[in-house]
C-alpha cells in the first residue's frame, strides 16, 4: 500500500490525527500513488505521540501537573483500486490516551471512520518528467459515543466532517515532488453542558466547529522498491478562538500547527505484495497545540481481485 488540569493545551492524539495520515506514503489520501484495477491493498499501522510543552495561543509553556501527554493509535487502512486512476480508501483507528502526571485519567476506544475517493483524471509528459493532478474527495463520521470536551485527553472531536483537495505531483527519474491543498468542513458538535463560554457566553450544548485548511508539500526519491521523502505539512484553522490564560483547550479553539518530518516504504524482494512503511514528524510551529514528536510503522499487502491473477510487482505502479 502506497488522513489534566486546567493549564492544558490541545490533545496530542487531535494533532496527531490530523497530521498523521498526511505524513504516511504508501498510496494514501495525501500521496500521488494509485492502485491498480481490482487490487486491495490493507494493513495495521501503530503510531505513538508524545508532547510535554504546548502553545497556549501564541505563548509557549509546560504544565508540570500534566507531564508528558502521550497517544498510542492502531489504525487499520485499506486501499482498493476501482480502476487505475480510480480509488476508494478507508481508516479506522482506536486511539489511547495518557498523561504522565496530575490526577486525570486518559480515555481509550475507537475514534472515527474515514473514507476516501481518490482520482487522477490527468497524466501527462512535461519536459523529461511526468506530471499527474489528483482530486480527493473524503468525508468522515464518528464511529463511538466519545466525549470531545475532554481535552487535551479526548480521542476525538466528535465532528463529521468532508473535504476536498487538489494535489499536482511531478516525478523525474526516481525524483519527484508533489503538493496539495485541503478544504475541511467540519459539523457542529454537542458537548455534556447546557452552556459554555468561548469569547462570550453560549447558553447551549450545541458548539459551532470552524472549518480548517491544510497544506502538504513532500519531496524525494522513488522507485520500485523505496520510497524516501521529506514531508511538511501546515493545518490551520479557520476560525475558533485561543485558550484563555490557565484554562482547559476547547474543542473549538484555532488549533494551527506546522509539521516536518520524514517517511519511508520498502517493498519485500521475496513478496513483493509486502510492503513496511515508517517515519515521523515533529510540530515546529503551532498555536493551541502541543509540540508533538510522533512516530509509526506499519505493514500492508496487497491482494489482487482480478478474474486474471498478475504476479505484477505492486512497485511498478509508482509513476
């Protein structure tokens, strides 16, 4: 397979949700790589995410009544090719949640199911390279009645949410570059209180979830066997308000936060349906979040669904 105390900032589990998935190479929502026809590619993927300092809006601390905030995922994934520039892709993670010190408790369970339509409706030469646009469309739902105004502690948000993203990628011999550009629309929630205070008071259990953008550039080298790429990614969101001076994050806080990090696959010589995955990123910039290190492996093999089984080495498909 080729997205506590009252001194808190926001979840590392929540930055890691969203970024994760946008850091992964192996033919995911936000890489340029397609399945072939008929193919199904599945696999688990652990990831482990840990922060000590936080951005409390724009002002960088460490809570020594939280500790270290830690998030352990297992998320499985699955990749099935429609046609060759057509895909359907889905994720489902369970999420556990932890901090080091104070008296609060982390919660565990399954978060949200997402789903995917991958498409490249255009592939061209340009010079000595290939170039390739891609649109996703994708859309996600929560798959348990977990609380999100538990933060930074929370699995979740607990929002529905859809986006859309273009992506332009652009390969020379075994280089290449791609880049692309989100729009997320994200549902109302409720929460377990009849009011709350944002910049004013809100006498309801209802809260208005701002929408948010998210920008991925990666870089590197690819072939048919390896993958090595240097990835940044840059969420923002479009609205919200920041956490107010010793106080507990809210799920509708502006939660900005720039990533760098790096990813690889290898595909197995002797199977090579088999591929290992791993990498990680860091948070170098944020705003309401935690400056979270994380880092993954996981394992995917393909099967083939074709009438005419091909022995076809699933790496020629890197274009």
């Amino acid at each position: 397979m080729k997205k506590l105390t009252t001194h808190m900032a926001v979840v590392a589990m929540l930055l890691f949700a969203m970024l994760l998935p946008h850091s992964l190479s192996a033919q995911t929502d936000i890489d340029a790589l397609m399945m072939s026809k008929n193919e199904f590619c599945i696999g688990p993927m652990y990831s482990y995410s840990s922060w000590k300092n936080y951005w409390e809006g724009t002002r960088k601390r460490d809570n020594e009544n939280l500790g270290t905030v830690s998030t352990r995922m297992l998320t499985v994934m699955g990749n099935y090719g429609i046609t060759k520039k057509l895909s359907i892709l889905f994720s489902a993670p369970y999420v556990k949640t932890k901090a080091s010190a104070g008296t609060l408790q982390g919660l565990d369970g399954i978060q949200d199911l997402s789903l995917f339509l991958k498409w490249r409706p255009f592939q061209t030469k340009l010079g000595a390279g290939k170039l390739s646009v891609l649109g996703i469309a994708g859309v996600s739902v929560p798959l348990t009645d977990y609380t999100p105004d538990y933060l930074p502690l929370s699995i979740g948000l607990h929002s529905k949410t859809a986006l859309g993203r273009l992506m332009v990628d652009y390969k020379w011999r075994d280089f290449f570059a791609t880049a692309s550009a989100t729009y997320v629309l994200r549902d109302n929630i409720k929460i377990d209180r009849e009011s709350y205070y944002t910049t004013e008071m809100h006498n309801t259990h209802e809260v208005e979830m701002p929408d948010a953008s998210n920008y991925n550039f990666r870089a590197g080298f690819r072939n048919q066997r390896w993958i090595a790429e240097a990835v940044m990614n840059i969420w923002t969101t479009l609205g919200g308000f920041d956490i107010t001076r010793n106080n507990m994050p809210f799920p509708s806080n502006k939660m900005n936060a720039t990533t760098l990090g790096a990813n690889f696959k290898y595909v197995l010589p002797p199977l090579p349906q088999l591929s290992i995955v791993a990498g990680g990123n860091t948070t170098v910039a944020g705003r309401n979040v935690g400056q979270a290190t994380t880092v993954y492996g996981s394992v995917f093999y393909i099967l083939n669904f074709s009438k005419k089984s091909n022995a076809t080495d699933p790496t020629s498909k890197v274009k």
